[in-house]
C-alpha cells in the first residue's frame, strides 16, 4: 500500500471551500424560506408539506449522484462534476425563488416558490454528497478528524453570514416590508448574493483541487486500478447488502438528530414570532413578522457562529476524548439548547439556546462522517455516502408528515414544535452510546 501524503491545512481548506458558499445559500434557504412561503400564501400547518418536496428529491439524488461519481473520472476530476454542476442550477433556483410573485401570469406564486424550493434543495444535495466524498478520497486517515472538522467549520462560516444577511440589508436601509403577496427586497437581495457566493466558492474548490487519477487514488487505499473498477461497478443491491454494521447504527442517531432539525428550520419563524412577538398564527403581513423572520435569521447566525468556533477546536476533542463522546456530548446540548427555547421570551436570551443547538450542528455536520468514512471501501465511497445521506433526507419526510399532524395538535402554537426538537435531539445523544465506531485516533 502506498502511503497517500498529508494535505497542508490550505490544501485541506480548498478542498472544503466550496462548501462555505452551498452552505451560505442553504443557510438562506432554511431561515427564509418558509417566511417566504408564507408571504405567498402558505400557512403553518401547510408548511412542512412545501418542505417535504426538497427532501423527497434528495430521496432519488443522492445515491445516485453518489454511484455516479464514484464511476466518473474525467478532466475535472471524479467528484468535481456534480459539486460543479450542482451549484449553478442551486444558484438559478436561488435567483429566482424570491421573484415568485413576477410569474403569476403563467403558475400561482406559491407552486413556483415550491418548484424552486425543490431545484435549489435538489441542487444542493447535488453538492453536498460529493464533497462528502471528496475529503475521504483526498486525506489520509490521520487527517479525516482534521478534513471534516475544517468542512464544518467553513459549511458554519458560510451559514453565518447567509442566516443574518437580510438583517444587515434591512440594517444598511434595504427594505424589509413590501406589499401583501410579496417578498421584501431584503429578502431578494439575500438570496441574489447568497447565489453569487455559492457559485464563485464552487469554483475556487475545482479550479484549486487536484484529485487523484484512478491508478494513484487506488494505491493510496491499498487497491489495485482493477479492484477498484471492480468496487465501483458492483450492484446497488449487492451495495446495500454488504453494508457495513456501523452505518445502520449511525443512521439511528441521523433519523433523531435530523428530526429535530427539520422541525427547527420549518417551525422557527412561527414559533418566534408567535411565543417571543406575540403575534398571530395568520398575521405573516405584519411588521411583527417580518421582525421576527429578520431576527430568525440572527438566531441561525448565531447557532452556526457557535457551530462554528466549535469546529476550530472539535478535531482535538475527537482526537482527546474519542469522536463518540465528542458526537454524544454536542446532541444533548442541542437538546438542551431545543427546550430551554420554551422558558425564554425575550429574544436576546434565545441566543444562549442557539449555542447548544450551534454545537450540536457542528457535530452532525463531521462526527458521523468521520465515523463512517474508516469501515467504507474506496471504490464505493460515493455511493456508500449517498445511501448515507438518505439518513438525512428519510427524517426530514417523515418529520414532514408528523410535524403537519403535531402543529394541528399543538393548535398552531409552533414553540411546542421546538420542543418536541429537543427530546429527539436527547434521544440521538442517548442512540450514540450503541454506535460501535469512533474510537480515539492520534494524529
């Protein structure tokens, strides 16, 4: 075997840099747009249904994207491609979606706010697989800690500055308020820029990183160029059958944790502005609303700002205390961070329950792929991380239909949503302790 060289810190940050930009655009995405929604005629207990859409194709896009890559090897690389191709049809989906309203001659503007919902959340599980992949294919296994804790800290920086952008507009004097039926230019411009980042940062990552051709990547994972062509065409069932223990018990942890978090991402707007601004559960037109939406926005920030400082510092604690612990620990803060949102009613407060939620994302974001990435075949990485993503999406649907059925239960007061989020984030965290996998590794 052919020991594959360590990548210097700005290698490994070019490798992720991308992902800074998607995650900018998906940070728009999850605190806007069911406020966008809503201003086109949505109310809250049809909102997770909207939100079903984007992972119902993220269902059928990511092991197919993942078994694609893992076979495609051209100029630009084996996973470049579709981390390319993802992020210009993201970017369309994002210029376009907050101008729903400018096509209601053709389609009502609530279907063409969803159909973009599905193009830009389709597009960027389009990304997400392959740069899952590509830090696997490109690190040596000493460095997996460090490649996925530097993914999520640029996936945290970019979630940042995208969840507070239309707070700053309104801030620098762009309006935040527009007529009835209508997204504020705040709103538009966000997602304008949010568009533009994405699709210059996708570059940097193409254009900046070699991958390895096919000979070379296979020495470096102890293959040879026919084993791995091997690995590569081997069936989806075949795939699915070989399947290795540790990701059935990981995927236990993502169906809890990933729960939570769609409930958070539909429900947030609601249940601010109803529990903190006291408005009501129809009143998405007032000045209230659109504050509390703005505000939304500087809670996301604020979780990923969180999430953020803590991926600085997770490589040494996955390396100290062993990534389990590390993953375990951040989901009961989240949890934590989820139901103490039921006793805070002043907004300045809540952000001390996004620091909980902020680690707990960091962790979500690179434990169990740094878990997984060690027990996966070299010629089957994509595919094995697109099935893995399922985990992800699989959630979100059934959180989608369970969230529709709980709001109505709740009588729309969505705060209750929040804190059904964090019992299942304690759950997840409780789930960790049966994951057989993690343990401490020096570097």
């Amino acid at each position: 075997m052919k020991k594959q060289p360590r990548l210097s810190f700005w290698q490994i940050w070019n490798l992720s840099f991308g992902f800074l930009g998607v995650q900018f655009g998906f940070a728009l995405q999850n605190a806007n747009v069911s406020r966008i929604l809503s201003t086109l005629g949505a109310d809250p207990h049809t909102l997770p249904i909207f939100w079903m859409i984007a992972p119902a194709i993220g269902l059928i896009v990511q092991p197919v994207v993942g078994a694609l890559s893992d076979r495609t090897w051209n100029r630009l690389g084996r996973r470049s491609p579709y981390i390319f191709g993802g992020a210009i049809a993201a970017t369309i989906g994002m210029f376009l979606m907050p101008n729903a309203s400018a096509f209601t001659d053709y389609i009502p503007a609530i279907w063409f706010g969803a159909m973009m919902l599905a193009v830009m959340d389709g597009s960027f599980n389009v990304t997400f697989q392959p740069f899952r992949a590509l830090v696997a294919d490109m690190l040596p296994s000493e460095q997996i800690n460090k490649g996925y804790s530097v993914q999520s800290l640029l996936i945290n920086t970019g979630a940042v500055i995208g969840s507070a952008l239309p707070f700053i507009l309104t801030w620098v004097g762009i309006e935040n308020e527009a007529p009835e039926g209508q997204v504020p230019d705040s709103v538009i411009w966000s997602f304008y820029l949010g568009g533009s980042i994405l699709l210059l940062s996708v570059f940097w990552t193409v254009f900046k990183t070699k991958e390895y051709p096919p000979k070379e990547y296979a020495e470096y994972k102890g293959e040879t160029e026919k084993e791995l062509l091997e690995e590569e065409h081997k069936g989806f069932f075949a795939v699915l059958k070989d399947m290795p223990p540790v990701m059935w018990q990981l995927a236990v942890v993502q169906l809890f944790s990933w729960f939570a978090l769609y409930l958070m991402w539909v429900f947030s707007t609601s249940a601010i502005a109803q529990h903190v601004w006291g408005t009501e559960i129809s009143d998405v037109s007032s000045s209230d609303y659109n504050e509390a939406g703005n505000w939304v926005g500087i809670l996301f920030a604020s979780y990923s700002l969180a999430a953020a400082i803590f991926s600085a510092f997770m490589d040494k604690f996955a390396t100290g205390l062993g990534r389990k612990k590390t993953y375990g620990g951040a989901l009961l803060l989240g949890g934590l961070g989820f139901l103490s949102m039921y006793l805070i009613k002043d907004q300045y407060l809540l952000i001390l329950s996004m620091v909980g939620i902020g680690i707990a994302w960091a962790a979500i974001l690179a434990m169990p792929y740094a878990i997984l990435s060690e027990s996966l075949p070299a010629g089957q990485m994509g595919t094995y991380m697109g099935i893995f993503n399922l985990t992800v999406v699989i959630p979100q649907l059934l959180s989608g239909v369970v969230g529709s059925f709980l709001i109505k239960q709740f009588g729309g007061q969505a705060i209750f949503m929040l804190v059904v989020a964090g019992v299942c984030m304690c759950i997840a965290s409780f789930m960790v302790t049966f994951v057989k996998g993690g343990a401490v590794k020096k570097n």
